[in-house]
C-alpha cells in the first residue's frame, strides 16, 4: 500500500467510514486465508469483486475489454477499469451479464458515449470476501460491499473535482448487448429502471433500484439534456430496441458519495424493496456482515496445516465453490423466467440460475450434498421448476434460458445424487418423470443414441463425448428407477448405460467414432483435437481425455481390453505420453496436461482415482498428489483452467481433505492423497467428520494405514452414509506406497461390473 493509498483510507477512517476492532478482526478466522485474485490470471476467468454466497449481486470490476480472457470482465493483465457492474459468471468459457454498470467520474461529460476506461495499479487494489476497493488513477478512490440483491458503492473524490456518478445500460462486452433499456428519475436521490438484453441467454431481463445517500444536484440523459435539482417534479423515461440508456448524476462539491444498487428479476417495484436489505448507510456494517456470512461458509470445513499456502488454496477453491448458482428470485421467492412468465417457488423457497452442469455435475454439486443442507433443496427444486417450465431439465441454465451448450443432460446425476441421498423437500417421483423426459427427448442427438447405441459421427459432432455422457447419465436413471422400485425403466437404464462399449477399439484401446454404417471413423489420431464442436468428435480434448469417461463401470471397462492389465496400462500410457496435440483449431480449453493427462478442463477430473476401481490405490495416491501440487497455486494463475463455476475449486476441496467423487451419483468417495494435516466436516444432519493425515508431508504422499473410528480400515472409499454418522477418518502418511492396502475386491469402490 502506497502512501497516497494509506491517506485515503485515513480520510475514511476520519470520516467514520472505516473502522477496526479487536473483536471484529478476531470473529474472522477463515476469509483471511482467501484470495478473490486466485482464479483472474491465466484462463481462470474468475472475478475479484464483492458478493456475498450464492447470490444475485455479483458487484465487481470491468476492464472494458472483450475477449476469452475477459468472460467475467476482469483479468489480472488489464490496467484499466471502464465501470462496476452488478452481475457476473465466475470461471466460465463465454461472457454475458456484467448487467448495470456504474463508473465515477470527476466531472459530468456532456457526451451520449465515450470510452469510461481509467488506468489503474494493482498496487492500491485490494479484495476478501465480501469486499473491493481500488484507487484509480485519476484520484478516485473506489469500496464496494454486498448483500444478496445490493450492491453499496462508496467512491472518495479529490477536492477540485466535481463529483459524478454515471450508470452506464449500454456496458456490455463478449457476447451481451442491450435490447430495451429504462431509466425513471423517481426523486432527487432514487433511480430505478430495466435492462432487457440478448447474449449467451437471449432473452435476459433484470430491474434496478438506485439510491444515493446525498441528493443530485443535476443530472445529464445520454449526455444531452441536464436538469436542475428539481428533478422530483421529472419522470423521464427513454426506452427502445437497441438503443441503451446512460445517465450521469451530479452531486454537490462533497465527498464521499454513498449508493445503493438493489436488483430483481420481475420488478422495479420489487427492486426498490430489495433495497431494505440494506435500511442504513453504514458501510462497514454491510462489509463486516458479509465477511461473517462469507466466515459461516468457510467454516463449514476447519482445515489444519503447518502450511500456510495450502490453506490458502484451500479456503479460496471453498470460497469459489460457493460463488455460484446464484439467485435468481425476489426475497419472496417470485421470478420472471425468459419468456416473462411470473412465478413463485413453492414453500417459500428461492429460485437460482447459471447451472454449469457439464462441470458442475462431477464434484461440486456431490460437494453442495455435504455443504448446502439449507441451500441445495432450492437448488434442485429450482431445475424441477426449469422443467416444469420448459418440459426438460436444464443442460446449462443462464436466467432461466437454456443455453443448450456441452453434452450429455447432466441435470440427471445431480438429481439423481440428491434422491440417493435423501436430501429433503424433493418430489422424487417427479424428479424421476423429468429425468425421463431428458433422456427420451426429441433433440440433442438423443433419437439418434437411443437406435444405434451410440451417436454417430455423420449425425452430429462430439459424438464420442455425448454417448459416453449419455451412458453415464443413463446409470444414475437407473439407480433412481431401482430405489423407487421402477423395474421396467431399471432395466432400459442400466441396458443404456452400457453404451460405452459401442465405442471401444480392443486394438487400439481407445473410444472411437463411429458412423451409421457401424464403422470407425478413419483415419484416427488419438492426439487429434478440433474446438469446433460440430466437427470435433470429442469436445474440448481429445481421445486421450475422454476414452476413461466410464466413471460408473470402470471395470466393465477394464474387461473391454484384451489384456487383463490393459486398462491399468493404458492409464499409466496416459500420464506418460507427450503433452501435445494435433490439428489446426485444437481447443483451447484442454490444458494443464501431465503427460495428456489434462487437468485444466473437467473430462479428466476423475480419472487418476480409477487406479483404486482396479485395485492399485496407490497408484491413485501418487497422481493425485502431483495433481494438486501442480495444479494449484496460491496466485492468479493459480489455476489450470477455466474455473468453471466451482468444479475446478471442488476437484481442490475434496482432493486436498484425501477424497473425490469419482463416480458422482453413488454416495462413494474415493480417497487420494491428503495435504491437509486434518478436516473437520460439518455434515447436514449436525455431525462431524473428522479427517486426519498423520506423518503428512510432501514426500508422504502414501497412504500406509487407514482406521474409522481407531478400527481399522481396509477400503479405498467411504460413503457418504458413513460420513454422516460422523467420527474419526485417519490415514497414516508415508513416503512409501502400501501395495497391500485397498486391493481385495470388498475394498474396491462400487462398478457396474462387479
């Protein structure tokens, strides 16, 4: 922090803007070990800016640039800021929201448009959770804070400027723009209006309520027409297709200036009372309120480690977990979906949106089974109500609107996970009736996979990716159809989700494409990686990434081979081979490769656990613990990949502990390799489950000894169920692999081929 920097925040201090206490810093003891910047380098595409769990306020800096590495709106490389928005995507591939974007100025500018971007340093930038604050170089000094549907500004200006607030409906980069844009001048310190706009989601609507603390004085409407005080005695209303709407607000020679942002999906008159969660203007209240909301998540998972960087690894992938789905409702539960439906969740209940379900599905939301008891009803209830609304379950839902984008339906196995295990308040019957929906739809290849087995190539690219999918989704239908006692749909399910064989070549040891005519594509090049999904026959890899996709019959698999060993060989092949790939549009999103192992993007997060569905789990302890060492760094490119809306940061939370979902719907976790010395687990029913790594060190990456309970330990998993009882997990560390540990067929994790 430079010394311009310090002066700012004593100037807050002496305002009674800022302020500390002994207590206070005490009550935090897990958002220190967090940082937002993790995840904005490299193609993290994570944002630093200020939210609070799950919610519809993403409030968070814009560099104004667009491109892949812009998504969320920030990078880490830019040196600009163009405004403050109110809605983000955290780790995804493609950009849209970045909705309701406010920039101080230091002076009103009598233009419609012009470029808002000013130079900053990440010097006098700072972020934790809950909170943003930046100084620009223009002098402006910048605090942002939230709760669930606000956003509280503060902005701090220099004496000879004249204060400005512009609010900008036309902020949009990558793939959003406006469409039909609203402001209303209600008084002389409150805003309101809409922004409806076209993008990844093409029908996206979001209402606005702004408050200032201080009167304006004038303001200006698109640059052109400025108004005296009196602006209560104005109801200006511009609005129209394309063309957006800026206004810019002027404030007496005063400083600092106080606003408040509230958002809703159905109304202005619901945003002005979303505008109650925050009733006062006390900025370090809504600040110390979110760290604690932010230090309750956290603390649902107390690690232990001599290494202060590994907790902080951990703590900012838990963190990242918890960013998104986000809200999508009012405080009452009520939505407008894309169509403009009005609707209400039942039981008061809350509705969420942006299910990155292709990533999602693998770790975090078997993850959110343990950490969002109060939470991950809604969240199912929420893709029920997707397909009540639009007569499938979602595939990737971005506000309410069904992107279509990834294969497979994988709503299946996060359902599925969430009525094997029980979690309350979910209609299972109807739950199963949507599942079949998705699987018998009329779209999507499916006609196509259900006559062949399998999607062929000349139907439609990705072909080797969607079947493997499809086969996979099509065993967690089959385990929802066998608990509620469905024989006919058991049977059809679990027949599907042998699909995987259609697509294996014994000669090369390689799922393949396959055409109509029953024959494999040719010529084959397993290094071979084509981005453009139509064309591709596995999407955002190649064969190497994606033949291991069989998480639920890792032994069926292994019995596909023609050598007993073949698929232990093949896997060893794997994280061996050269780290290349060919073709001229390779995707960019396969990176992070140990041999062509590639950890940077999802199709590879399960595979060096399948070791211990074979019987060498120390084989799995050795790759997993050169995953995480190298994978996962404490910096912005601390990550190997696109976040992706918490699976990246999951695949971290588990792994770190010693455990990982590698098939996600069974209730079955796979242990690693533990850096953690311990975990204390808050389990949804009020229990704890302790995880311990005695003798843990870099070099003691084997497990030598397990006990639950003091008893010993001979498998290499632990339920769920178990799990929820509660008690003691401890694993002795050493530097030397135990090749007698896990290997009897009952301490195998569960496969379809037994």
């Amino acid at each position: 922090m430079n010394l311009h920097y310090k002066s700012l925040a004593i100037i807050f201090a002496a305002t009674g803007l800022m302020f500390c206490n002994t207590s206070e810093v005490a009550a935090q003891q897990y958002t220190k070990f967090v940082d937002p910047f993790i995840g904005t380098g490299g193609h993290g595409h994570t944002y630093p800016g200020a939210t609070v769990p799950f919610s519809l306020v993403q409030l968070s800096p814009d560099n104004g640039k667009n491109g892949w590495d812009w998504v969320s709106g920030y990078h880490i490389s830019a040196d600009s800021i163009a405004g403050f928005s109110h809605m983000h995507l955290s780790g995804t591939g493609i950009g849209d929201w970045l909705d309701i974007a406010i920039m101080p100025l230091n002076e009103p500018i009598a233009k419609k448009d012009f470029d808002t971007k000013v130079k900053f340093s990440h010097n006098n930038e700072n972020a934790s959770p809950g909170y943003y604050d930046v100084r620009l170089d223009n002098g402006i000094f910048a605090r942002l804070t939230a709760t669930e549907r606000v956003g509280l500004h503060q902005y701090l200006f220099s004496k000879n400027s004249t204060p400005t607030i512009r609010l900008d409906l036309a902020h949009a980069y990558n793939w959003d723009r406006p469409m039909d844009t609203e402001i209303k001048i209600v008084n002389d310190s409150t805003v309101v209006g809409k922004r409806y706009s076209y993008g990844w989601a093409n029908k996206q609507h979001i209402y606005f309520a702004i408050r200032f603390k201080q009167s304006f004085k004038s303001y200006l409407l698109n640059g052109q027409k400025t108004f005296d005080k009196q602006v209560n005695q104005v109801n200006q209303d511009t609005k129209g297709p394309v063309k957006a709407v800026n206004a810019q607000f002027i404030f007496p020679h005063t400083s600092p200036v106080d606003l408040k942002v509230a958002l809703s999906t159905t109304s202005t008159d619901k945003a002005l009372e979303a505008l109650n969660e925050i009733p006062h203007w006390n900025f370090n209240e809504v600040k110390q309120q979110a760290e604690s909301k932010w230090d309750k998540e956290l603390g649902k998972i107390k690690v232990e480690s001599s290494d202060e960087s590994l907790k902080k690894i951990f703590y900012s992938a838990l963190y990242h977990t918890a960013v998104s789905p986000t809200l999508y409702s009012d405080a009452d539960g009520g939505y407008k979906n894309y169509k403009g439906e009005l609707h209400k969740m039942p039981n008061n209940g809350q509705r969420y949106t942006l299910f990155s379900l292709w990533d999602t599905f693998r770790a975090l939301k078997p993850l959110f089974t343990i950490t969002q008891p109060e939470r991950y009803t809604d969240m199912m209830n929420s893709m029920l109500a997707f397909y009540d609304e639009n007569g499938l379950l979602p595939v990737w839902d971005l506000s309410t609107f069904e992107t279509n984008t990834m294969t497979g339906y994988h709503a299946i196995p996060v359902l599925a996970d969430a009525v094997l295990k029980d979690v309350p308040g979910i209609d299972q019957e109807k739950a199963l009736k949507a599942m079949l929906a998705s699987a018998n739809q009329q779209i999507r290849q499916v006609p196509d996979y259900i006559e062949y087995g399998y999607v062929p190539q000349d139907v439609y690219g990705g072909s080797v990716t969607s079947t493997l999918e499809y086969a996979f989704d099509d065993y967690c239908i089959s385990l929802v159809a066998k608990k509620l006692g469905k024989k006919k749909e058991y049977e059809e399910f679990t027949k599907r989700a042998k699909n995987y064989i259609h697509l294996f070549d014994p000669n090369s040891g390689f799922m393949r494409a396959k055409l109509k005519n029953g024959n494999f594509v040719e010529p084959f090049d397993p290094f071979y990686s084509e981005h453009d999904f139509a064309k591709s026959q596995y999407i955002e890899g190649n064969a190497w990434q994606h033949s291991f996709f069989v998480p639920h019959d890792v032994r069926g698999l292994a019995k596909q081979f023609p050598k007993k060993d073949g698929l232990e060989r093949m896997l060893d092949t794997l994280f061996t081979a050269p780290s290349y790939m060919t073709g001229e549009n390779k995707s960019p999103d396969a990176s992070g490769f140990i041999g062509q192992y590639a950890h940077g993007n999802e199709p590879s997060h399960h595979i060096a656990y399948m070791y211990s569905y074979l019987g060498k789990p120390w084989k799995t302890q050795e790759k997993v613990r050169a995953i995480i060492d190298s994978m996962y760094h404490e910096r912005p490119d601390g990550y190997a990949g696109n976040e992706d809306a918490g699976q990246m940061s999951a695949w971290a939370v588990w792994s770190m502990m010693g455990l990982y979902p590698a098939s996600p719907v069974n209730g079955e976790y796979v242990f690693g390799s533990p850096v953690l010395d311990k975990a204390e687990i808050s389990m949804p029913n009020g229990k704890t489950f302790t995880i311990v790594a005695n003798n843990n060190s870099k070099t003691n990456k084997y497990i030598n000894s397990i006990t639950l309970n003091g008893k010993k330990y001979n498998k290499s998993f632990i339920t769920h169920a178990d799990m929820l009882n509660g008690g003691t997990l401890e694993f002795q560390m050493s530097d030397k692999p135990n090749m007698k540990l896990g290997i009897k067929k009952k301490s195998l994790p569960t496969s379809m081929e037994n």
